[in-house]
C-alpha cells in the first residue's frame, strides 16, 4: 500500500531544496540545487527568478524521477522560501525585474521619509509608529529590507517596473503563482509588508490607512488567503515538466521562518526554537499580540492558524562560514573550519568575532554596523580565527536569546536547534555552554523547513492535527551546559555586546 507525501519546496538564498514527506514528518528523499545571488556594491542583493524556477524543477525532476515513492502518492506541493523580499510581476505572473531580497537594503532612505515626522519615537514618527504596532505588530524597518522598501526603491529607480508591475510578492508567493497561475498571499506570509490588520487572526486584510502612507493600493498587492489553506493545483505544464499528478494540490507558501516554526518540533506556547541557516533567528509561539519596538520584535501571524509567533532575524549566521570559505579563502569547506575550530581552545585567543557582515534586524535595527575580528594579535592562530567565527555566532545567539527571554518573561527551558549548523556537534554544544541552556538538536535539522512546509500541508489538508505533526518530531541528541566553561566565556560575552555600542556610530560615518 502507498503512503501520501508531500512535495515540499525550500527555497533558500543558495538555493532549492526538494523534499518528499510523508504525514509523521519523515523525509523519505530529498535533492539540492544552487542557485546564484548578486551583491551589489550599493547595499543592493538580486537574484534571477527564473534561476530559481529552473533549479527547481531540476531538483524535483531528478527526485521524482529517481522513483522514491510511486508519483501517485504525491498529493500536495507546499512551499516555502527566504522571506521579506520582493519580486514585481505582471498579469500573468511574469517577473518584470530581479527578485529584490532580504538582504538588499537599497530601499533605507524611502523608508526614512515614510516613517519619520517632526515628534519621533525610536526614529518613528510618534502618530505612525501607533498606528503601524496598533494594526500589524510592527512598522517597515530603517533598514529598507523589508518589502516595502524594496517596492519604494523600485518606484524611485525602477519607475518603469513599479508602473508595469500587477502585483509585488513575496518569493514565496511569486514561486504558487507560478504554480497555480493564482496571485495570492496568506495571513502569515504577507506580514513583513506591513500593510496588514492582524488582530483578528481570522480575518486578516489591508489597512486603507497604511497603504495610503505608503502610496499604495490594495490592487497592487495579491488577494489574502487564510493561512494553511488549498489554495489550487498545479498547472497541467508544471505536472508535465515536474512528472507529478495534474491532480497536486498546492497550499499556501511560508516564509522560512514560519515554515521553521512548524518544523521545529516546539509548538506550544513559549517553547523555544534556534535557526542556524544562512540568517539565524530564536523563536516561539506567544499567546498574544505584542511588539517590541526597541529591539525589532515583535509577535507576528503564525502559518498556524489562529496563532501568533515571535518573529526577529540575525542577517548572519552560518553565511560567516561561507564568508570565511568564498571571500577570505581561509577554509575549503564547512568540516574543514569545524576540525580547525576543535583544535583552537575556547575563547580563540580571547578573539572576539562580530557577525554582523550585513547589517543586522535584532536586537538592533542597524543596517550600517559591520562586523569582523577584534583583539587579533601576531600570536593569533587560523584555528583562533575560525574558532571564534563559531564562537561569535553564538554570543550573538546570546544576545537574541537575552532579548528574547525579557520579551516573553521567562527562561526558555531548552531550544530545538534546528538548520544546516545544528549538524555541528561543536557548534551545538557551544551554543549550550555561551547561552547556559540545553540545546536539542532535532533530527535531520536541515530539513526542518521542507517538514514545517509539509506539515502545513497536512493541516490544510485535514489529514493531521497539530498534536500529531508536533509529537512526530524527533530529538536527535541534547547538549547541556557544562558549568567550568561558564568563567571562560561570561567575560567575553560581555565585551560582545559592548563592542556593538563601541562601533556603531563609526560604522555608520563609514556606511550610510
């Protein structure tokens, strides 16, 4: 007898994932295919929609392809991707320019003069700033890389895509419509545009007011859809050129971090995930709406139905080990700056590495800071020097984590660690012994996106509650604190944070 599977899309700022996943969250066959992106020197980041669509559809072609389960059995696609980024579109669901992404910060200078007034508050206009938390939880960030930024910047530089453009989507959204040939967006995936009344979860929509401040129209932005929903079936050319049913339904596309969310095996209120990805992100479900405006958090629409999330972002996590692998040479590979940073004794030499090679979003909106090594000597070490990229990461982590534990009041017993740097048993335990908190690394935690984007799948479908997918999550191994590395690297934390507010006003002489 077959088992369902869903066909799970991830698309990463490297790339695709194609997952297939069965309905207690197994991976029973996945494929990867890279996916090129274009830094400009001007703050901007671009990549090439239809690149994301052609390795795609190579990655699900060579893993239906490979016969790991009968085509039959695949009854869904779910989607998720980078999310906070922009691609405009016509009529028919045609990129009319590069995707502007999540790390592009081009749009910095429009957001100011939106938001800004006479009386401001946190760099907000007192009025706006109201009005904005009252409605969505939050408000377009300075730093211009949310998507209205990038929609402002299209407007000022690109007038001919912002006037042709039909609709701005998120990846995400922009990856259904090709699916579907329906331009829509959920609950939960439109949040980052802030545009949106959130509180009532069930009935999520525009806000006339906002969108006046924006200059915008409802029209140019997709239809809402409640999240977790079948939102159609894929289009009888993509079936043909994927090999899947023409019967697959699609259901509503996440972001990453909503996807995580649900992959993490930490459901309940006040249970505590950790991402290591390329970003890096420390959440949980909360009961209610709440903003922290300080430090750039706030609870946001959950692809859960009904729920809310704490969502905040690190631009930089395991994207410092591809910094140091393709801009410095100083690594060939990941395993190789894992084996060099187990050779290095902990604290690198007293090295502090900051992380924040692209600006960061929590716990400072900050889209001028920079980051690098400090306190390096003639005595340093190449293994210090990548020892202390891990270990700056993880004071970084910290820092989330401190917010994060104020916002919510309590301590987070135990984070779920989940992305392609949980499969660091060093990094794992360093996080452990830097943030005195068990870390539980979830099994294949690689793939937490393409099973959280699968198991929104299975709830849209009705064929799982979300008990069930929550218990379906396996915890692969626990990392405790260990109590003598307490006094080694205390003192180093704090000289982190205090680096932060040392550089800051420099960074941004140098970078605005």
């Amino acid at each position: 007898m077959g088992t369902e599977h869903v066909l799970a899309i991830d698309l990463g700022t490297g790339g695709p994932k194609a997952a297939l996943v069965t309905p207690e969250g197994r991976i029973a066959a996945h494929e990867f295919e890279p996916t090129p992106i274009e830094l400009l020197g001007d703050g901007g980041a671009e990549q090439d929609p239809d690149a994301w669509w052609a390795a795609i559809t190579t990655a699900v072609r060579r893993l239906v392809g490979a016969g790991h389960v009968p085509v039959d059995d695949i009854v869904a696609v779910s989607v998720t991707s980078q999310w906070s980024g922009t691609v405009a579109v016509d009529a028919e669901g045609r990129h009319l320019y590069p995707a502007v992404i999540w790390m592009d910060s081009r749009g910095a200078p429009d957001v100011h003069d939106l938001v800004t007034g006479k009386l401001n508050v946190a760099g907000y206009d007192a009025r706006r700033l109201k009005a904005w938390i009252q409605k969505t939880g939050g408000i377009p960030s300075h730093s211009g890389k949310d998507p209205i930024g990038h929609i402002l910047w299209l407007k000022r530089e690109r007038p001919e895509v912002y006037r042709a453009a039909h609709a701005f989507l998120e990846p995400c959204d922009y990856l259904n419509a090709r699916l579907t040939g329906r331009q829509c967006a959920s609950f939960d995936s439109i949040v980052a545009h802030w545009l949106t009344d959130n509180r009532d979860l069930t009935d999520v929509r525009y806000d006339a007011q906002l969108l006046g401040w924006c200059g915008l129209t409802e029209g140019q932005l997709p239809e809402l859809v409640p999240s977790a929903s079948v939102v159609g079936t894929v289009l009888p050319a993509v079936a043909e050129a994927w090999g899947i049913p023409s019967s697959t339904k699609v259901v509503t596309a996440t972001g990453d971090v909503h996807s995580a969310v649900v992959g993490s095996g930490a459901l309940g209120n006040h249970e505590g995930h950790l991402y290591m990805g390329t970003s890096s992100w420390l959440s949980c479900h909360v009961p209610a709406k709440k903003t922290d405006l300080l430090h750039n958090q706030a609870a946001l629409p959950s692809a859960v139905p009904g729920r809310y999330f704490l969502a905040n972002e690190h631009e930089v996590g395991g994207a410092a080990l591809l910094w140091l692998r393709d801009q410095v040479g100083m690594i060939r590979d990941v395993d190789e700056a894992n084996e060099l940073a187990a050779a290095a004794a902990p604290s690198s030499g007293r090295v502090i590495f900051t992380p924040w090679l692209n600006g960061e979003r929590t716990p400072v909106d900050d889209h001028t800071i920079r980051g690098g090594w400090n306190n390096v000597s003639l005595s340093a070490t190449r293994a210090d020097l990548v020892r202390s990229v891990f270990e700056g990461v993880a004071f970084n982590s910290r820092w989330l984590l401190d917010t994060v534990e104020s916002f919510i009041k309590r301590p987070l017993d135990g984070l779920n660690f989940i992305g392609g740097g949980a499969r660091s048993d060093l990094w794992c335990q360093m996080h452990a012994d830097i943030c005195d908190r068990t870390i539980r690394r979830v099994a294949e935690p690689q793939h937490a996106n393409t099973r959280g984007a699968a198991f929104i799948a299975w709830l849209a479908l009705g064929r799982q509650t979300l008990d069930e997918l929550n218990r379906a999550v396996t915890i692969e191994a626990e990392f405790r604190p260990d109590p003598s590395m307490k006094a080694t690297y205390e003192p180093l934390y704090r000289e982190f944070t205090k680096l932060y507010k040392a550089n800051k006003a420099i960074h941004r002489r140098l970078n605005s």
